[in-house]
C-alpha cells in the first residue's frame, strides 16, 4: 500500500478533491483509479478516457505525496504566445523560429520539402515499393498519447489521407521527455514503441515521419528559465537521435509544445513551464539550421543522424485571452480533473489543430493527402 498524505490507495472507495478544485470538474476517486492501474499493469488496453483518469491520479498522488501547493487556476497569464511575440521574453526573441518569424527559413524550407519529397511508400524492409507503406508516429507522453489517439480517428475517417498512410501512437503514459532519452530505462520506452509498430502490420524501416510533443514532469525542479528548458532540449535532441536510429528512413519531424497550463492544479507541468517549454523546441530547430552536428540531416554535411525537424502545430494559447491569427482559448473543460491533462473536448481540440496542420503544412500535404498515393 502506499501513503498519499494520509490517505491509502487500497480497495476503499476514496475520493480526493483536488486542490483549488472548479466548479463542475469532479473529484478523483482514487478506487477507480486503483483498478485501473491494476488493469493497466495485467497490460489490459484502457480507452483514452480511462488512460486520461489514471494519469491525473497519479499526477494527484505525486503531488500530495510531495506535499505540494495547488497553484490556482488562472483564465489567462497575460504572457503573450510565442507566435504574436514581437517583444522579447525573458531575453528572447519572439517568433516560433525567431526574431519574430513564424515561418522557417528558407534553408530549413528547402530542406523539409526536400525531405518531404523522398517520403514514398516502403515495403517492410525500407525499399520503395507502390505497394507499401508511410508510417507516421507519435512520440510522447499522456497528453500526446491522449491527444494523437483522437487524431488517429480523425484522420483514419477522412477521405483526404492518403491510403498508403498507416498512423501510429506511440505516445506513452507517463514517459516524458527524459525517459524517451538515451539514459537509463529509454529502451523499454522504445521496445513498447516497437510493439506497437507491429500491432499495426508495419516496421520501424517503414516510419518516416514523427510527431513529438514532450514535456519534463516536474519541470520546476530543473531550475527556473531557462534552465528547464535547456534540460528539455537537451532531452529533445537525444530522442531525435534516438528516433533517427530506430527508424533509419525517418525523414521529417514535427514538433509542438504543451497547451495551456494556467488551469493546473499541481506541480506536474504548470505555467510558466508550459509555455516555456517552446523556448526548447525552438532550440532545437535553431541548432539544426545553424549545423550542429547532432542534429545533422545533411549526408553532404556528416553523418545524418537526425530527421529534417520543423515546427508542428503551436497549441499554446494565453486560456481564454486565446492568441491572434485564430479563436484557439482553452477553457477550463478543455482539461481534466487536474488541469493538465485534456478532457474529451481538449483532446479533440489539439486532434484537429495537427490534423490541420498536416492537411495544408507545405511539406506534409505531399505525403499526408490522397493524391501523394
């Protein structure tokens, strides 16, 4: 049994009200949550709802067993998105690639499309083939998993994707951005990964295009700006490198960073850590495109050791101030019980902003619609 601030998980019907709870967000009743975790470890599959109830206790549990302070819940942090920064943050400039541009230059353009332009279907040993396959796969943590699966459906149903498109999750509860790293424990992470690839009839020789969104649990005991953010780079670069040799084909990589956090009712990634974490995305994309050798796409260059990176869609608004350019606010409903985690209509909302994305990015469309099969 394990003590949660005076409170043991154990088969007694218990409800936890999380601290600076809203009006209309239910409590977590821990017996719930204690079968589901048994079921999850018997390795029975939980739908998204349920995979969504079991993350925010345990997110609730971490944080009381700290003893941690809820922080309260805010509609808005008055911090302007990172997309509509002309200003600087912190000492940085705005702009998802900088200086106040949302748009990649055109080296990194020309690289993406070239990238893109070699995304052909592949047969389970990686060779082209008009009979097989593009794998597109996520790699993350809950609110990916929770997020992409969503996606997955979408997608699946529409008459747009192309059918030579199989989709992946590979998202996993829990697994933030350190535990998708080359340190201890990653290979468990990347054998699920690997599994589920298989699930699927497809091979790692046959995905050629990710999506990451990733975060550090507990981000703010990394330091305050930037260091949690330089730590979540750093974690980004080492699981690019990671996905490169494991998918050799993989060509392009999109990435996002986290929604909106001024809801959450924990440590677990609260402002200004979700909004701080593009600064790291940023990064990374900005240590390609100035040649780092880790983060080299270019044969010409080194040895390609890394996938043509790009921006994926950015899903961080300012709550219900929102951003400008589009009605993207995130709402209290948006979430679950602890602020963090998407609800149904959250999860719904991020499924579109990529499905979108992949739809009309000019270096996704090629391959993402019908026409590429």
């Amino acid at each position: 049994m394990m003590k949660l601030s005076g409170v043991l998980w154990m088969g007694v019907a218990l409800a936890v009200m999380l601290p600076g709870s809203v009006r209309g967000q239910e409590a977590i009743d821990m017996n719930r949550a204690r079968v589901l975790n048994q079921r999850d470890r018997r390795g029975e599959a939980l739908t998204a709802e349920e995979r969504a109830y079991l993350d925010s206790a345990k997110a609730v549990r971490a944080d009381q067993g700290r003893g941690q302070v809820a922080a309260p819940a805010r509609e808005s942090t008055g911090v302007v998105p990172l997309t509509d920064l002309t200003g600087t943050y912190k000492g940085q400039s705005g702009g998802l690639y900088g200086g106040g541009k949302n748009e990649p230059p055109a080296e990194q353009l020309a690289r993406s499309l070239a990238a893109a332009g070699e995304v052909v279907p592949l047969d389970g040993t990686g060779k082209a083939s008009p009979a097989g396959t593009i794998v597109l796969a996520s790699i993350g943590m809950s609110n990916t998993t929770q997020e992409f699966s969503v996606f997955k459906r979408l997608a699946d149903g529409d008459a747009a994707k192309n059918p030579k498109l199989v989709i992946v999750d590979g998202a996993q509860g829990a697994m933030d951005a350190a535990a998708w790293a080359n340190g201890p424990g990653a290979d468990a992470v990347w054998n699920v990964m690997k599994q589920r690839l298989q699930s699927a009839g497809v091979t790692p020789a046959q995905v050629q295009v990710v999506w990451i969104k990733q975060a550090l649990a507990q981000a703010g005991t990394q330091g305050d700006f930037p260091k949690h953010a330089e730590v979540l780079q750093a974690d980004l670069v080492k699981a690019l490198g990671r996905a490169k040799k494991e998918f050799p084909n993989l060509r392009l990589a999109y990435l996002s960073s986290r929604t909106y956090g001024g809801y959450a009712t924990g440590t677990l990634n609260p402002e200004p850590y979700a909004y701080e974490g593009a600064f790291a995305v940023r990064g990374v994309i900005e240590a390609q495109m100035k040649g780092a050798a880790a983060m080299n796409s270019d044969a010409a260059k080194g040895p390609v050791v890394a996938p043509v990176i790009l921006w994926g869609p950015y899903l961080w608004a300012d709550g219900m101030k929102g951003r400008k350019g589009d009605a993207l606010v995130w709402k209290r409903e948006d979430f679950g019980p602890d602020g963090t985690h998407p609800s149904t209509a959250g999860r719904e909302k991020v499924a579109r902003l990529l499905l979108d994305f992949l739809k009309t990015n000019q270096s996704a469309k090629g391959w993402f619609a019908a026409e590429a099969g």
